[in-house]
C-alpha cells in the first residue's frame, strides 16, 4: 500500500501542490458502498458531506446501468436513439410547467457557461448579478464572477456582486433586511445599466449552498427575480447542490425558495459520479436559442450517461430518497437545535432537509477555527463533513442522500461528542 506521504509527493509531481486536499492529515479512500468509504488503512468513515453519489456510493442500479448501456452501445447525439430521448422526458416530468427542455453537458461549469451563453444573446446584454460569495465553476466566464474562492481573475466589470443577508446574523427585523438587500439590487442593477452592460441574468444557487446557508428574509427570491425581469434579463438557477430532493419538501431547490428560473443548471448528483450536467428552459428559449446555434457536444447527453441518469431516478423513486430527507432531515434538525441551545459559541443551527450545518460564533464574531477543530474533531471519529461560509465558520453537512435512519444517528453522536470536546 503507497503511504499518503509518497502519495502526495507523487500527487504533487504530477497534478501539482495547488488543488486542496482536506484534512490537516489527507485521507487515502480505496472503495466505497452506500454512505460509507473504506481508507487504505481499512478504517472506514460514514459520508455526511458528499452529495456528488446521491444515491450512493457505487450503487447496484446505477453501475449496472452504466455497465449494460456501455457494453451495448455508447454513441453521440446525431443519432436518434430511444434511451436518451427516454431519459430525457423522465428527467423533464420532475420540472414544472414551463421548463420543458433539456440541453446536455458534461459538468456543472458546462451547464452555467451554456446558460449565461443563452441569456446573453437572448437579451443583447451582458451584466450579470449574482451573490458576493459564490461559486459557479471553472470556465473563463464563470472564473469571472467567482466571489467565493480565490482566482487569479478578478471581477469582470459586468458582474455586480450583491451581499446576501443572514437574519441569524442581523439584529434588524426581517422588513428592514429584506428592503435594504433589493435596495442594494437596484443599485447594482442601475449601475449595469449606467455601464451599458444592461443585465443579461442573474445566477445563484436556491439554498445559497456557499455563503453559508443564510436564513434569508421571506420574499427575497421573488424580489430578485421580479427585479431582473423588469430590467429585461432572465433567471438562472444553480441546482448542482440545491436540487434532486436535497430540500425534502421539493424536487428543486428554486420551487422551495419561491424562485422562478428561465433556466436550470444541473450538475454533480445527475450522474451519481458520472459526469453529467444539463440546463433546463422553457420551448420558447431553447427556440430563440437553437435556431440560430448549432449547439453539438461530442459527450454529453450519450446513451451511457442517459442510463446513468435513468438509473439514478429510478433509485430515488425506490427507495423514496426524498421524503426521506425531509423525515431524517426534520430530526436532525430537531437535535442541531439543541445543539445550537446547549453550546454558547454555536449561533445558530442551519439548512433544510438533508443539508445541515451549526454556525459559530464567539461574542457575536465568526469563529472559523472552531468550525476546523468540530470538522477535524469529526473526522477522528470516522465521520466525514465540511465547512462553508465567507468566514469558514458554518459546518457543511450534506450527505449522499441514500444516508439512512440507521447511519443518522452515528453522525449526530460524533457530532455532539465533538462539540463537547471543543
């Protein structure tokens, strides 16, 4: 067995010392099944941060679809085949009324690049509005409006990033908040429109994942989408980690929010692994769009990932993964909040259905290196989690939602036991 120090120092000569690893002490993962991976040590750790295999690590119907598909025939879209058709309409019946197309890519970054791609030759303009602690993906464009990781990039001066509220954080009433937030997209929406940039859409994630999982004012939704209408742009909707019944109460985050989108990009869960990604829209801006686009990608929307997709549906619908994180999730909230009453540096409990976090605070001040010492003391306790927020000071739990009622408790012991240590 390679130890992690020779293969780091490998990893190193060849995919470079600049992509992170977690963990003060890397792990070295050699198989995983359901919500739990196996170390190389043989150690084994439950995955309560990993939404990537939603339906869980290495699942049966999923890899046996991927095998049989593979095994037939795997081929791109300019030829008519059933499966990818087939998918595709199963995949548009989770959608409400109005987005009833689909156009394929092969990662989160593809979709929201297709998507601005879209809204801007839509609307002739380019301006773009979205939250001051984002993430998007890895394109040139996206890099561009990235606010919550560090880019050599800086902000293109047609993105205006707008502060997203945490009433958990603000001791004004939840009216104040909220009119001085749309107060704030107005002026960035003028200054847009000042800067001839006019505004081609906005871009955030429902559940707003990376800024920390804020409990934001009622209405804030359909203030921004009302408010980027009016100003002739549309509304894009990140769903890579807010949606495939993450919330619990809904399908997509955007139908739990109150939000409104023109378009949907999909990502990371579609494909339980497999790289998949999609964005979703309505007949009238696909029709706008391809008819003046040969749009064509060589991988996306194949036979293989259609039965990937196919499959990870299918589990969903079995094993009624959804309404399974709305009964785990209502638990587990149940006990962060006595966590959050118990423990005076923990501010207050965060999420819906099964995405979890505690956010900390020492004398009203973030404290992010509590949040590290909870997220390691975890990780000692074989029980894998994150951190989120501008400060890093807001645990990150979001498990593969195959995460069962008997694994629940394992998570919410370590977590109380680690809390305690701190």
């Amino acid at each position: 067995m390679t130890t992690n120090a020779a293969l780091i120092a490998r990893r190193n000569r060849t995919i470079g010392p600049y992509s992170p690893l977690f963990y003060d002490e890397p792990l070295q993962f050699v198989s995983g099944s359901g919500v739990w991976l196996t170390e190389a040590s043989g150690q084994r750790f439950l995955d309560g941060y990993n939404n990537v295999p939603h339906v869980g690590h290495a699942n049966e119907r999923v890899v046996r679809a991927l095998a049989e598909q593979a095994a037939t025939l795997n081929i791109h879209t300019r030829y008519l085949n059933e499966r990818v058709v087939s998918y595709s309409e199963q995949l548009l019946a989770t959608f409400g009324a109005g987005l009833d197309r689909v156009l394929y890519g092969n990662s989160g970054s593809e979709a929201n690049e297709l998507a601005i791609r879209i809204a801007r030759q839509l609307t002739g303009a380019t301006g773009m509005i979205v939250s001051d602690y984002s993430y998007h993906g890895t394109t040139i464009t996206l890099a561009e409006l990235t606010t919550g990781l560090r880019t050599r990039e800086p902000l293109a001066p047609n993105v205006r990033a707008l502060r997203i509220p945490d009433l958990d954080r603000d001791e004004r009433t939840e009216a104040e908040v909220l009119a001085e937030t749309l107060g704030e997209l107005d002026a960035a929406i003028g200054s847009l429109q000042e800067a001839g940039f006019g505004i081609a859409a906005s871009l955030f994630d429902p559940l707003f994942s990376t800024e920390g999982m804020p409990r934001v004012p009622a209405g804030l939704a359909a203030g921004i989408v009302q408010r980027v209408r009016a100003a002739g742009g549309l509304v894009i909707a990140d769903e890579v980690q807010s949606g495939f019944g993450r919330t619990g109460s809904h399908m997509w985050g955007h139908e739990a929010v109150g939000m409104d989108p023109d378009l949907v990009t999909l990502g990371k869960p579609m494909g339980n692994g497999h790289p998949m990604s999609a964005v979703v829209t309505s007949e009238a801006v696909l029709d706008a769009f391809g008819s003046r686009n040969e749009f064509f990608n060589t991988f996306a929307g194949n036979p293989v990932s259609a039965a990937v997709g196919e499959a990870v549906l299918q589990e969903m619908a079995a094993e009624q993964l959804m309404s399974r994180a709305a009964s785990l999730g209502a638990v587990a909230q149940t006990h962060l909040r006595e966590l959050a009453e118990r423990h005076d540096f923990v501010r207050a409990a965060k999420g819906t259905g099964m995405f979890l976090g505690l956010d900390f605070a020492i004398d009203g001040a973030p404290a992010p290196q509590l949040a590290k010492r909870v997220v390691e003391g975890m990780k000692a306790r074989h029980v894998l989690i994150s951190r989120i927020g501008r400060d890093e000071s807001v645990l990150k739990v979001r498990p593969p939602l195959a995460f069962g009622a008997s694994e629940l408790p394992i998570l919410l012991d370590a977590l109380t036991e680690a809390l305690s240590e701190v």
